[in-house]
C-alpha cells in the first residue's frame, strides 16, 4: 500500500513539474514575442508598397489609387479589415491579394501571368510587388475592426466552401486543418496552435496576419500563410488566389468577427 501511494505522489509531483515547465515556456515566449514588436521591419515593405500604390505604372501608366476595394475607388482606410467580399464587377468573392491582381490587370494594364507568376519572395529576399502592396494595404486598417462580411449569397457560398475546407482530411498524414486547429491547447514545438473554431483564439489569429517572419526576413500574407499550411499537411500546393485559397480565408475571416486589426505583426 506505502509502494503504491509512493508512485501516486511521484506521479502527481512529474505531472505538477510538467505543467510549471510549460507555463514557464509559455510566459517565456510570450516575452519572446513581445520583444520582437519593437522595430519591426514591415515599416520598410509598408512604405514601398505606399510608393507603389501611388506612382504610376504598367502599359497603361497608371496608379493604383482608383482600385475599389469595396469601400468605393481609391478607399483603402478599413478596407482590408472587410475582405474577402463579393464585387460585382467580378460576380466573384475576393480576398485583397485577389481584388489586387484585378485592379494591377484592369487599371494599369499588366498581364494577369506576369502579376501572379512570383506573388512570394524567398527567405532574405526583397519584398515581391504583391508583398508590398498588401503591407500597404493592410496597414491601413490597423486598429479596424474586422468585418467580413456575409450578406451576399456568394459571401455565404465561400464560408460554407471554406468550413468544409477546413475540415477535410486527405494526403499522406490524414491531415485537416483542423487537426491543428480545431482544439485547444495544441502547440507544436514551441509554436501554439490556437483554436480557430473559437472566437478569441481566431480573432488574434486571423488580425495579425499578414506578418514579418524573422526567421525567413520576409514579409508574409495571408495567401502565403495557408500555401504554408498546405506544404506542412503534404497537400497539392495552393494555387496563389484560388477560389479554394479564398473560401478558407473568408471562413478564418468571418470567426475573427469583431477582432482588432494588428497587421503587419512581427513574428519568429
């Protein structure tokens, strides 16, 4: 009986250890991440992509300050924090990286292949025009409310689309996203996994991408984010404004309801 009270207080006393070990790595990272706030290096990608909204360019020698966004040609404060959405002029749901394609095509002339051929840079590399401008863009919400929204058959379509995106299992892992990200308390390494079914967790998620990885120096959109995802679930690759790529995100977008905007963020 003494022997088997022994491992039941060991025991208790391993789980007790386990549990302050973590939370002590928690608290470590949450410093980590604190500490890399400061000087964040997204400023620069911001202020060329400022440049290049406003300077004229393409075939047609054009700026991009009369793209809508959904907030009327040339408004970009708060947009981003409303997109994906349905434009009519399209008859399509588009997310910015999308709409973003369209107006470069539509208003300054360029050729859409020549637009979407190289939407990422490479770790260490110079920010790619979609990078940039979309750290313009998206800038211009910071401390907006996010608010995608759902009032259009087609805005409803891509959220259903993307619900079951995120649920479906497949490749050679069996994997979902919400095998990461359907329960709490998951974390791979020492990277959280939050819960993106749960308000809180989806709101912080979702509000402070896109964002400067410091372990690639680069800046990251939304676009890249879940082609990443997809390569770590040995998926096909995404193809860079999919409708598939844009349902997810109207899905993630629509459960960040109400989320503050914090973008472009600094992380490892």
């Amino acid at each position: 009986m003494r022997k088997a009270s022994l491992c039941v207080a060991a025991s208790a006393l391993a789980a007790t250890a386990i549990a302050y070990a973590q939370s002590d790595t928690q608290a470590e990272i949450e410093r980590y991440r604190e500490m890399l706030q400061d000087g964040n290096p997204a400023e620069l990608t911001v202020m060329r992509g400022e440049e290049m909204w406003k300077t004229p360019r393409g075939p047609k020698n054009a700026t991009l300050e009369r793209c809508d966004l959904g907030k009327g040609p040339g408004v970009v404060k708060g947009a981003y924090a409303e997109l994906p959405r349905y434009f009519a002029d399209t008859d399509q749901v588009m997310d910015a990286e999308a709409r973003l394609v369209h107006c470069q095509v539509t208003l300054q002339g360029f050729e859409r292949a020549e637009v979407v051929k190289k939407p990422f840079s490479g770790s260490g590399q110079r920010a790619t025009d979609n990078e940039s401008l979309i750290a313009y863009l998206v800038e211009q919400s910071r401390g907006m409310p996010v608010a995608v929204p759902q009032s259009h058959p087609k805005e409803i379509a891509a959220y259903e689309r993307g619900r079951k995106i995120f649920f479906y299992r497949g490749g050679p892992y069996d994997f979902s996203c919400a095998s990461c990200h359907g329960d709490n308390d998951k974390r791979i390494r020492l990277q959280d996994l939050p819960n993106l079914l749960e308000r809180e967790p989806a709101k912080k998620a979702f509000t402070t991408w896109p964002a400067y990885r410091v372990s690639q120096g680069a800046l990251r959109t939304m676009q890249w984010r879940l082609n990443d995802c997809f390569r770590q679930q040995r998926f096909p690759e995404l193809v860079f404004t999919s409708p598939a790529s844009i349902d997810l995100i109207t899905f993630l977008g629509v459960n960040a309801k109400g989320g503050t905007m914090d973008s472009p963020a600094i992380k490892r």
